[in-house]
C-alpha cells in the first residue's frame, strides 16, 4: 500500500474518537479475557501440561516478537508520515505487531481446550484478532507487513508447538 493511503485513512474521524479508543482497548481486554478463561478451564481441570504450554508458547511469542522489532526497528507509518499518532505511541520498532502475534498465538492457545469449546473460542478469538490487526493498519499503527509479519510468526509457531500435541493426542 502507498504511504499516501494511510495518511487518508488516519484523517478519518472515526479513528481519532475517543470511543473508538475504547472499543479498541476493549477488543484486547476481550482477547485477554478468553485467554484468562483458558488458563482457569486447564488449571480446573489439572491439565497441568497444557497449562505449562498455554503460558511457555504464548510467552515466547511475544518475547520473540519483541526482540524481532528491536531487531528489524522499523518506522511505523505514522512516523514515517511525519503525522502525530492518533494513540499515545513510540515511533520505531512497528515490525512485526506484538498485539496481532500474540493475539493469534492466544487464538491456537484456545485449541487446547476439549472439543467444541476449543473450537468456539478459537473462532471468537480469530474474529478479535482480525479486528485488532485492521485498526494496527487503519490507524497507521503498523503496516499491513508488520501485522501479517506478527501472524505469520504465531501461526507457524502455533502449528509447531502445538498440533503435533493436539493431533496426536499427547497430553
């Protein structure tokens, strides 16, 4: 996308409303709080290996995600457009998203849960994710790189660690 397209989308009303800052912020809280429904399911159900993986992977991530942006360092859009952030915000280290990985490495964490109920709370959580990731680009947060950047890390770590477990049934 050019540079010129999120200058367009930044100047839209709806994204410097404080009410849309809230719905944002909210979206996060919701994705915290399906994560928080998956610890307390597996520590009610003494699963206490699936509870070890739901808190390592997902830290890892966004360790992992963190030491990539220091890395890498790239400008954010907003930065680069010489714009003020329409959200209190550094300007450097935007790739890849941490709030976009570790939001789609809490969606495969959900798997870990039993049946339909892993299963619903993994969609739920992926719609969450997809919001969240479209206000990162819209708001001129982060490039649309930086957020497939952030889910594609959590994706292929998600499916590393954590199919061959569900497929297989290890634990």
């Amino acid at each position: 996308m050019k540079l010129e397209w999120y200058r367009q989308q930044m100047r839209r009303p709806l994204f410097s409303a404080p009410l849309f800052w809230q719905v944002n912020r909210g979206l996060s809280l919701l994705v915290a709080l399906g994560y928080g429904m998956v610890l307390l399911s597996l520590g009610w159900r003494e699963s206490w290996l699936r509870l070890a993986f739901a808190l390592v992977i997902p830290a890892a991530v966004f360790l992992l995600t963190g030491w990539l942006r220091k890395k890498l360092d790239r400008p954010r859009p907003f930065a680069l457009l010489g714009e003020p952030p329409l959200h209190p915000h550094e300007s450097g280290q935007g790739c890849p998203s941490r709030h976009t990985a570790s939001a789609v490495i809490l969606c495969w964490t959900a798997l870990l849960l039993p049946g339909w109920v892993g299963w619903t709370l993994w969609g739920v959580l992926l719609v969450l994710t997809c919001l969240i990731g479209a206000i990162r680009v819209f708001t001129g947060m982060h490039f649309l790189r930086d957020v497939l950047l952030g889910a594609g890390l959590s994706t292929l770590i998600g499916a590393v660690a954590y199919l061959p477990l569900l497929l297989f049934a290890l634990f």
